[in-house]
C-alpha cells in the first residue's frame, strides 16, 4: 500500500478559508499539490488502495488520514511540475504524528511513500 503525505501550511490561509487544513478535512479535496509524474505513476497503479495524510505542522499540530479517491489534473509549475488537486474519502482526525524521515516533506509539501 502507498501513502500520499500532504501538507496544508497555516500560512497559505487562514481557517475557513479555501486553502486551509479545515477545508480540505471537511470538503475531502486537497488543491493544486505538485506531485512528479514518477510519484502519480505510483499512486494510480494498479488497484491497491492509497492512504492518503493530510497534515498541519504549525502551533496548531493536526493530522487527518484517509483513501485516496482520485487526483485531477490542475496545470503545472512553472518548472513545469504536474499540479493535481487530491480527493480523498474516509477521512477522519488522528492523533498528531510526523514519522521523520518516512514522511519527509519535499519542497511542494509532498510525500509518497511505498509500504
């Protein structure tokens, strides 16, 4: 089984707001993550289920896991990167972990690790 780790950063929004950890717990839709093509191809092979975790690592430390539903296409960086917004279902609050360094976020605030 594979694991999507991704980050919503307290500063890109505050909560309520469109890009927070709240919304994305709530609406199960994680937006505009780049992701490497080599990373996508993982996540979509085959029909093993992918977990996905869903972190927030400020004052306010919060967690969430879930199943990845699907990623959809939304553009690229401009180093040309594929951007995807992340669904994922099932979702509910865990207590706070960071597993350094299996979850190491890379510099997009993302993490895909093979189990």
């Amino acid at each position: 089984m594979a694991t999507l780790v991704i980050h919503a950063p307290y500063w890109k929004a505050k909560p309520g707001q469109p890009y927070s950890w709240e919304t994305y717990f709530r609406t199960g839709i994680g937006r505009g993550y780049a992701i490497s093509r080599k990373d996508v191809d993982k996540l979509r092979s085959g029909s093993k289920v992918v977990k996905v975790v869903l972190l927030r690592n400020d004052y306010k430390q919060r967690r969430a896991e879930g199943v990845l539903v699907d990623l959809k296409d939304a553009g690229k960086t401009p180093q040309g990167v594929g951007r995807y917004d992340v669904y994922f279902s099932n979702q509910k609050e865990v207590s706070y972990i960071y597993n350094l360094p299996k979850e190491k976020l890379n510099l997009y605030g993302v993490a895909v690790i093979d189990d």
